[in-house]
C-alpha cells in the first residue's frame, strides 16, 4: 500500500462519519436520500447504517408527517440517538442539570423559567441586528444561518401555510429534556425576532429527530365585492 494512503477500515470509517454527520446536520434521513445527497451508492449506505444500527448510533423510525398522510407506508427515516448525539460532543453535563435542579427547589418553576428567559436575552440580542436589517422573505433564513454558526445546524423548509424552522442539532437537548422552560424560552425569542406567532412543532428533547418550528405566513387579502365595497362607503 502506497505510503499515506487510508486503508479501507479507515475509508470505512470516514464515509461512516459523512452519514452520520448527514443526519446531524440534515435531519431524519432515508437511505435513498442518504445516498443521493453523499452521491454513494444504496448498497453503501445500507452498510454503514448497518454498522450505526449495530453500534447503537442510529435507530430507525418511521417519517413523521405533520399534516395529512399520504397513501401507502411511511417511509423509513433513521435518526441519531442519544449515543450518536454524544460521538459530536453534545455540550451540555451534569452540572447544568443539577444547578437548574437546585434552583428550582429554590425558587421554583418560575424561577427556573426566568433563567431560561436571561440565558436567551443575550442569544436576542446578537441576532436582533441580522434578522432586523433582513428582507421580510429572508428574516427566517438569516435566523437559521446564526443558529447554525451557534452549533444547531439549522435550516429551513417550505410548508403550508408558512416555513419551518428546523434546529437538526441542540447542544443542552438532555437539560431541556428536565427542564421545557428552556425550549419555551427559545420559542418565545423566534417569536419576538420574526415578529411573528410561531409554534413549535417537535423537539430534539421530547424525542423527535429534529427541534421544528412553524413559521406562519402573511396571510391572503380576501377581495372585496363591488357590492361589499358600496355597503362599506356608506
């Protein structure tokens, strides 16, 4: 074997790492599109799924549809697991969990909420500046852009009646899992920023394979009937 080159096992590995990291970044994924979006072949992906089957990395779910389900079966997605989440240095530990914990002895639920309400004001304020100075169609995008550059591989998606904002990674998801205040707060700062009333739709700490926001849109201006508009005149 020529001097520096990988051996396979080590090939193996990569290629592993690129489909795990593909579902870190990208959400829930189905082989089929694994293996587009890698440009590797079906037969490849399903081995290295197999081998983070095995490990423990991934499991396998059926898609879930927000809205009316088509016919046929649900696709199979695979999703990282909470083992998985760890092989990317997941940055949260015990010693968040356990001062959340004693402040909430303390203080209560309440207390813990305005924690997680003066942990975010300052996330607010490093994003109110980029999404302000964005266009109306664009404020969603930039806001995906500095929560991705934060570490929540963030995107976002078209749907009906609006977008979604997908957070594909959380770095306190184990925390938020005890503590939801800290995912309500979360929301609360979308809102704020968007200026708008979303709603969260799934997330990372409750189980689902992506934190999903819903985004409505400006809603359709009804047209006024020649008849309608004479009625108002009067």
């Amino acid at each position: 074997m020529p001097a520096g080159a990988a051996t396979p096992a080590a090939r193996d590995e990569s290629t592993r790492d690129r489909v795990a990291r593909s579902i870190l970044t990208n959400g829930p994924s189905s082989a089929a599109v694994l293996a587009e979006r890698l440009e590797l072949t079906p037969a490849a992906v399903r081995r290295h799924l197999d081998h983070l089957l095995d490990e423990g990395l991934v499991e396998a779910r059926e898609e879930r549809v927000y809205g009316p389900r088509g016919r046929g079966r649900p696709a199979k997605v695979f999703v990282l697991t909470d083992t998985g989440r760890h092989a990317f240095h997941q940055a949260y530990d015990d010693l968040a969990a356990t001062a959340l914990r004693f402040i909430a002895e303390a203080g209560g639920d309440e207390a813990v909420a305005e924690f997680a309400r003066r942990r975010v004001a300052e996330v607010e304020k490093r994003y109110r500046e980029l999404v302000d100075a964005a266009p109306e169609e664009k404020k969603a995008e930039v806001l995906a852009q500095a929560l991705t550059a934060d570490g929540y591989a963030a995107s976002t998606a078209k749907a009906a009646h609006g977008e979604q904002l997908c957070q594909h990674h959380c770095p306190v998801a184990h925390v938020a899992e005890q503590f939801p205040q800290l995912c309500e707060a979360e929301t609360e700062v979308f809102a704020r920023l968007l200026g708008k009333h979303v709603q969260r739709l799934a997330t990372i700490a409750h189980g689902d394979g992506v934190c999903t926001t819903h985004i409505p849109g400006e809603l359709p201006v009804a047209p006024v009937s020649h008849g309608e508009s004479a009625r108002t005149a009067r």
